[in-house]
C-alpha cells in the first residue's frame, strides 16, 4: 500500500532530556528516617507478631 504524507508537517525538533531535579537536604533526611523505620519495623513487627500468637495459643489451651 502507498501512503501519501506530502500534507504532514514536519517533526518537532529533537530536544535532550532534561536531567532529573535533585532532592533537597530536607527530602533527604526525611527519606533516611522514612526507610530506618521501615527498617526497624521489619525487624520487629515479626516478633510482635509471634508474641500475639502465642498469647492467643495460650487463651485457648
């Protein structure tokens, strides 16, 4: 098949990608505590799950 793109305009110019914008110092501490207590609750929620079964088990020996 033929397509006729005579009528088409022409693309735009290529442009280069802007770089990412940086976090600031505030975005960055609060990202370091967001993820250190994500971190301590995946080492202690575990626990306190178990902790919670075996109170349970315990109620209904």
């Amino acid at each position: 098949m033929f397509v006729d793109f005579r009528d088409q305009p022409p693309p735009p110019p290529w442009q280069p990608r802007r770089p990412r914008p940086r976090l600031t110092a505030r975005q960055e501490k609060t990202l370091a505590a967001i993820i250190g207590v994500n971190i301590v609750l995946l080492i202690v929620a575990p626990i306190g799950g178990v902790t919670l079964l075996g109170a349970v088990a315990l109620l209904f020996r």
